[in-house]
C-alpha cells in the first residue's frame, strides 16, 4: 500500500479538544504498540480515532489490513489524502456495529488504538460486549484506567470494569507511555494494554446481562456491605441474604473484596433464587 512517509513539518488538521485528541508521534512507541498486536501480513485491523495517520502507517508497514474509524471530518480527509488506498469509515466508534462488520466480512479482526481518553470507557465496554467479533485488543489508556483493568480483589482500582475485563479476556499493561510524547501534551501519563478474548469465560456465566447487573449493584456504594447494596437489585433483603449464605458469602462484606469465582457463584445463586420467587 502506497502512503506517503510521515513528517512532523507537514501541515496537518489540529488536535480536537471535543474529540479527546492527542496525537502519539514516537516512533519507537509505535513499533512497541505493533509489535504488542502480533501483526502478521494480512491481520485485518480496526483502528479507532487515527488522527493524522502515524500508528496507521506502523501498522501498514507491518503488512496489516487496516480500516480506520474516524469522526473527524477533517482528519478523515487528511487520513484519505495520505493513504489513498486506506478504508476509513467517517462514523462515531460507540455507534459502530462491530458484530455487523465481522459478519458481514467473515473475519474476527484485531484492534489496535490509541484511543482517545473521552471514550476509552464506553468503548471497552463495548468492545467487551462484542467480544465475539474481536481476537486481540491492544489499546492505550490513561495509565489510571489501565490500572483498573488488572486490579485485583480488596485495591482501590478494584471495579466493575476490572471484573468485567478479566471474566472475558486476558489483560495485561505491556507499558506505560510518558504524557510528554503526545501533542498537544495530556496531563496524564498513559499505559498500553493488551487484551485476548477468550473462547469461553473464565467463570461459570449462565446470564451475562443478570451477571453484568449484579456486580454493577455490588459495587454502586462501595461503603455498603452486600445485604444492602445488592438490594439494587430490586430484590427483598431476606432474598440477598438466602442467596449470600447460599453462595457461602458473608453478608457484610463489600463487593471489592469479591473474587471472579465468587461473583459467579453470587449471580448464579441470586439468579435462581429470584426465578424461584
């Protein structure tokens, strides 16, 4: 594919505050983020927000098939005139339908981005949510919301992201990268993770959406103990409780300190204790 080399004096569309812009130029991060992906000639390649195209060209050089997402109008023409035979799509990455372009084209694709930090959140979930259509993730992050991803069981960065994550995928940051390499420069340091989807959960999930509820509810007031956030739920206390003690749970324990195996035991008991009314 014929591109043109990247130059720091060519004239280029400015970073967008609205859209999280925040352009990586370093060469040496790039190769690092490619070589992370495993690109081998003919990997077809999903990149969210490419911006002025530099990680975009590490990838081409690597021999990857590469379909760029932008909603920026005015770097999808930039992205268009450097790589005219790159496929852009000129589209929002939280609308897209991932499951529809994997279908459609009969292939499992990688991601590979430098996400822009307004919707690293949103577009993780909904990377996880589609996981089907996906074998490898290798995304940036600011370096705190990385940290949530691996976080383990009684840490502060111990969440529901972090559940959810690791029941899917395997998660691993493979390096931080410093705020001083991105212009405009952000204010935080950022960090490269790399994400396999799995071919089963690590868990037993019988009701993804009931699972996904119940460690939402666990962990909406972390003050609380489980006999009283989980009545969320809209269940009765004396409920949650049965469930607990059958799960083998103490009632006043914190969601933080739950481990996957036992989210899966709690949602599984909650969930045919509810259907049994």
């Amino acid at each position: 594919m014929q591109h043109e080399p990247f130059d720091k004096e060519r004239p280029f569309p400015r970073a967008k505050k609205k859209f999280g812009q925040h352009f990586l130029l370093d060469k040496n991060i790039i190769r690092k983020i490619v070589s992370a992906a495993h690109i081998v000639p003919g990997d077809r390649v999903i990149e969210i927000g490419p911006g002025t195209g530099a990680l975009t060209e590490g990838l081409l050089e690597a021999g990857a098939r590469v379909l760029a997402v932008e909603v920026d109008r005015d770097m999808v023409g930039f992205l268009k005139e450097r790589f005219p035979d790159l496929e852009v799509i000129k589209e929002d990455a939280l609308r897209l339908s991932y499951m529809g372009l994997s279908k459609e084209r009969a292939v499992r694709f990688k991601v590979v981005s430098n996400l822009p930090y307004n919707i690293s959140g949103p577009i993780l979930a909904k990377f996880l949510s589609e996981r089907e259509a996906f074998t490898r993730l290798v995304l940036m992050f600011q370096k705190e919301v990385a940290e949530r991803l691996v976080a383990g069981p009684d840490t502060k960065a111990y969440g529901a992201l972090s559940v959810f994550t690791q029941a899917f995928t395997d998660v691993k940051i493979e390096f931080n990268v410093s705020k001083s390499l991105f212009t405009p420069r952000p204010k935080v340091d950022s960090s490269v993770v790399s994400i396999d989807i799995l071919p089963e959960p690590k868990v037993e999930i019988q009701n993804e959406a009931f699972f996904k509820s119940v460690v939402r509810a666990a962990f909406g007031t972390r003050r609380k103990t489980l006999l009283n956030a989980l009545k969320g739920l809209g269940l009765e206390k004396v409920v949650v409780a049965a469930a607990l003690e059958d799960a083998g749970i103490d009632p006043q324990r914190r969601g933080e300190t739950l481990d996957l195996k036992e989210f899966s035991r709690l949602a599984r008991t909650l969930s045919r204790l509810k259907s049994a009314g």
